[in-house]
C-alpha cells in the first residue's frame, strides 16, 4: 500500500463537513501519521522477506535453511604440492610461503632438501575459494628469501578450493530436502549426504546396484564438472560415517561426456569482434551446461542454436553440429556434459 493510499484512507473517515484538501488541517496533520504507517509497512514486509527461504538472502537465508538442519557450505582451501630447489640440507619450514602471480601457498609440512637439491613439499593455499585453484607452473617465486631455497614450482594444478555455497545453491539443496522423503537411509537421504559436503555440485543415487546392501553414490563437483579424487573420497569418508550398519556404499565421480560444437557465425562486425562473438557463444553453452548437469538426461540440439542466437554479437549462424550430428546427445545417469571444442567455420 504506498502512502496516497493510506492518506486517503484515514481522510475519507473524517466528517466530510471539513476540509481534507492538501494544506488543510486535517490533510498536514494526518500526513506525517500515513507516512509513518508506511513505513511501518515497508519493515513489516522487509521482516517477512527475511523470514521465508524463498525471499530471504545471505545471514538470514543461513539461518533459514539452519532450522531445517541444512548448513550453508563453507568455502574450502585448495592444496597440492611443489617442488622446491635449493642447498642440500636446507630447511624448508612448515608455515613459510610460495607465492604466484595472485596468491600465496603455505607449506603444511617441514621437509629437508636431500642430496638431490630438491623435495617435494605439501602447500595449502592461504586463502579459501576457487582462487587458489591455479594451474600447473603458475607457483614460481618465494615472497621472501628464504635460507637455501633457490626455487618453486607446481608440475600439478592445485585442487581442492571451493566458493561458499552461493544463495541459490543453497536454496536448491533446501528444497531438495523438504520435498524429497531423506529418512531411514533412503536414496534421498544418500543424495542428502553427498550434497551437504563442500565441493559437491550435484549427487545422483543408485540403489541396489551391485546386489543387497549396495549403494552407488555417483557426484559432480561445485562447477559441474566430473569430481576429482580428494573430493571423491571426502564424500565417501562423511557418508561411511554416518550411513546405515551393513551398508556397502561406493562414491564415485560422473564421467565427463565432451560437447563438441562446430558452426558458422555471422557475427554483428559493426559492434563487436569476431573474437568476443566466439567468447560469447561458448560461455553460453557452458552455461547451459552446467545449467542442465544432473538435472536433463539430454542436451538440446535446439537448445544449443538458440542460446548461439541469443549471443551477443551474433546475427545468425549455419552449419551447426553438436557432436558431429544435428540430433540432441543423450546424457547417462552416470555421465556429466561438460563444454568440448568448440569449432568455428
């Protein structure tokens, strides 16, 4: 109700033997009253907001989602190792720092060079988040000298580093509890578990499927892409804990199933490059894909064409083929699509 119409409201009770009009008596004195009562309003339906999972937000939704006993996942660190390069017998110090060009790693252990100048060492990136989850060759420099130490580098990519369960991330495993019946360990409640773990984007279920007692629990990481090792195992270990007795539970990670496109643009030359029509096309399609992951048993040729249509710089396009055919690409239960080549005629 916005603030002429609770003016008029409370106006229309006077005796209409006086007069309302604007800059009467009764019109400057109930004014300040109706816009008070507004504002009344407006926190009313702001305290509601944040009372319901589907209106709610950040803290609030937290502690929404936290009465149903579903936990907002924490961010994570992401870890590996390095290999330093320094003076036969030199220390490397657990809690000193290698550093790429964004941030820096902390060592977790102590290890000693040997007689070869060189040791493999644990680090931990020292923030958490996806940040720290660089490539292979991007940790090469000591943000200070370090006693004997004349070189870093990581032959692997750091893994492990997560973002915090974004808002609609957690609205959507919410729903996912309290509308699927997770109790008595029920393949809902596997889905439950595997879910709840940082790091896991999606989890499918499937019971019975190597005889009585088994259970396969098959997951895809936060970026919708097949899950690796250590988040396979962090899943496996939580759900060993809390399972039911007798229960033979395997976790593993979907297999990627590669989404290769090849087609013909006419891209809008006259407002943008070539290059950024091409940039916009794939992320739109990995968009859609990540989108779609564990949710469709398909993806959709005309799907496809038309997010390419719907891409900035792009007027039209030909010749599309989604894995060398113009039919949609069947998606198993135990498989993820992930974005391919991407080819341009």
């Amino acid at each position: 109700m916005n603030l002429k119409s609770i003016l008029n409201r409370m106006l229309s009770k006077i005796d209409p033997s006086y007069d309302t009009n604007k800059g009467s008596f009764f019109y400057d004195l109930l004014t300040p009253v109706a816009i008070e009562i507004q504002n009344i309003i407006e926190k009313i339906n702001e305290v509601l907001n944040r009372r319901f999972v589907a209106t709610s937000s950040g803290d609030d939704l937290t502690a929404n989602c936290a009465e149903m006993g579903i936990d907002r996942k924490a961010a994570t660190y992401s870890n590996g190792y390095v290999i330093v390069k320094g003076s036969p017998g030199s220390i490397v110090a657990q809690g000193e720092k290698v550093s790429s060009d964004l941030i820096n790693f902390i060592f977790t252990e102590s290890k000693e060079i040997g007689s070869t100048g060189e040791v493999k060492v644990s680090v931990k990136c020292e923030f958490s988040g996806s940040i720290g989850n660089v490539p292979a060759g991007s940790i090469k420099s000591f943000p200070k000298t370090l006693s004997g130490l004349n070189e870093v580098n990581n032959p692997e990519g750091m893994i492990g580093g997560y973002d915090q369960e974004s808002d609609e991330d957690l609205k959507e495993r919410y729903y996912i509890a309290v509308r699927t019946p997770s109790t008595s360990g029920n393949k809902f409640q596997y889905q439950s578990w595997a879910l709840s773990c940082s790091g896991t984007g999606g989890a499918r279920v499937v019971p019975l499927w190597a005889g009585k007692g088994t259970v396969k629990v098959i997951i895809i990481n936060a970026d919708k892409v097949g899950a690796d090792e250590q988040l396979t195992k962090t899943v496996a270990t939580y759900i060993e804990e809390v399972r039911p007795i007798g229960a033979d539970v395997t976790v593993v990670s979907a297999t990627e199933k590669k989404i290769n496109i090849s087609v013909k643009i006419a891209a809008d030359i006259d407002n943008f490059t070539v290059d950024t029509a091409k940039e916009n096309v794939t992320k739109n399609i990995s968009n859609y894909l990540k989108e779609m992951a564990f949710k469709r048993s398909y993806v959709s040729y005309a799907k496809i064409g038309a997010l390419i249509l719907d891409s900035e710089g792009v007027i039209d396009y030909s010749n599309l083929k989604v894995n060398g055919s113009a039919e949609n690409i069947v998606v198993a239960d135990d498989e993820v699509a992930v974005i391919g080549v991407v080819t341009y005629e």
